[in-house]
C-alpha cells in the first residue's frame, strides 16, 4: 500500500479518474484504488483489516439503529399532531434525528464498501490458494489486482469477543493493524468475567499496551484449556463459570490461578513503573 497514485486511482468519471474515495484508512484508501495488487503472501493482513472494519461496521449498524428508532418515534408523534392539527413541540428533536441518521447511513455506506473492497480480495485469496492445492503447481507468486466489485454480502459475526481477540492478536503481527477501537472493548469484558467469577478486575489498571499484551495471554491460556472460541464465550458472557472448568480438569492446574497469575504480574509491571517515577 505505498499510496502512490490516490488522485487517479478512483473510478472513470467524464473520461477522467477521480481520486479514490475516503474511507476507513482515510484519503489513502489503497483497497479501493484501482492499482491496488494483493496476492496470497497478504492474505493475513487483508483479514486483519477486514476484522477491524467488521467491527466499525457493527459499532455505526448500533448507533444507526438507535438513530432511526429514535426517529420513528418522533415521526410516529408528528404525523399524529399534524392529524389532529396540532403544533409539534419537537421539531428541532426531529430535525436533528433526521440529520444523525443521514450521517450514520452515510458512515455505515462508506464502511460496507470498503468491506465489500476487501472482503474480495481475501476470497480471490482463498480461490487463488485452492487453484494452487488442485493443481499441484509448484510456488510461484499469486497476485489479485482490482476489479469491479462483486456483489457480496455481509455477516456480522456471531462473536464479539472472538472478533475482538481476533483485532487484537493481529495486532502483534501486523504493524498496520489498530487495536484502539477493540481494547477498551475487551478488556471490559475480560473484567467483566473476572468480576462475575470472584477474581478482582485488573485490566482497566493497564496501558494499552499491557492490555494488549495481557489480552493475548489470556486468549492463548483460554483456547488451550477450553479449546474452542465457543466455550470462551460461554466463559466471557458467564454461561460457563471458571469453577466448572476447575473441576472438569482436576488433574491441571487450575486456571483460576493462571488468571490470576497473568492479572497480578501486568498489575505489578504499572505498579513498579508507578513506583520509580515516584522514586525520581
């Protein structure tokens, strides 16, 4: 994405390219430029971007739900007045409804399309490393270049807090990845569960940084005791309750403890930090 063409990387107006649109990566928004190359080799990183979009695109679906029930509402109570030929003293609430849900639907639009921009690439991917598989074809580089987008529809995922872990784990892997928007999401809820549990909250102690780190430890401890992102769920909504894994796996140790360990020792990392700039 070396941004090297965005004012004539758009689409053909009047026999002249416009600049690509704005979007979730702002004016260079290199998935929806017409220059764009991906291949196989950036599969990893066009997922990465398609997580954090998918939760942009579920936190504005939110606020543009809010925004047109609010807006029903009013509506509802104009039309009555204007039945009844009364004066609505709610106008300017109205008005406003109107003018958020605009602006929410065209936020919401921009990020479905940049969406559709991506979630395309990522499935000429998988296309182009099935054709490799079938063909038994020896490792040569696979590109996907821009295109016209396909029709594609979009499926928010079941989980949040997979999607979250997911934002966040890409984040030590890919330096382009932003994890602002997932962690105070997810170490919410991981505080949430340890609250509901008995164990005292320490993730809203951390930096960001800790947090990221300490979220990554606690997934990884999660996955290799519970062993699927349902069951991690269940953990993290409280149908399923850190005893019970206790007692299902007496013979480990128990992951109470574990938690707690991971907890204590990032809580201990603020504290001394906190500690040697009051020394100095």
């Amino acid at each position: 994405m070396s941004a090297a063409a965005c004012n004539i990387g758009g689409d053909l107006i009047e026999n002249v390219y416009a600049a690509v649109e704005a979007g979730y990566l702002g004016q260079k928004n290199c998935p929806r430029c017409r220059f764009f190359v991906s291949g196989i080799a950036f599969l990893g990183g066009l997922v990465s971007l398609a997580n954090e979009m998918a939760l942009e695109i579920h936190d504005e679906s939110g606020r543009y739900q809010a925004y047109t029930a609010e807006l029903d509402e009013l509506e509802s109570a104009w039309y009555d007045a204007s039945i009844k030929d009364l004066s609505f003293d709610r106008e300017l609430d109205r008005k406003r409804s109107v003018a958020q849900q605009q602006q929410s639907a065209a936020k919401l639009e921009v990020l479905l399309r940049d969406y559709g921009a991506v979630n395309r690439y990522v499935m000429d991917c998988v296309k182009a490393i099935d054709h490799t598989e079938s063909e038994n074809s020896e490792a040569e580089l696979k590109l996907v270049v821009s295109e016209d987008l396909k029709e594609m529809s979009f499926r928010a995922s079941e989980s949040t807090y997979h999607l979250l872990s997911e934002i966040c784990q890409n984040a030590t892997i890919y330096r382009s990845a932003n994890p602002s928007r997932a962690l105070p999401l997810i170490s919410e809820m991981i505080d949430r569960m340890a609250a509901n549990n008995g164990l005292r909250p320490a993730m809203y102690k951390l930096t960001n940084a800790q947090k990221l780190a300490a979220c990554n430890q606690l997934n990884s401890l999660l996955m290799s005791r519970l062993h699927s992102w349902e069951r991690i769920d269940n953990l993290i909504s409280g149908k399923l309750m850190i005893l019970d894994v206790d007692e299902y796996q007496a013979g480990l140790t128990p992951i109470t403890s574990e938690i707690k360990a991971i907890f204590s020792n990032y809580v201990s990392l603020t504290s001394g930090a906190h500690g040697d700039e009051n020394d100095e």
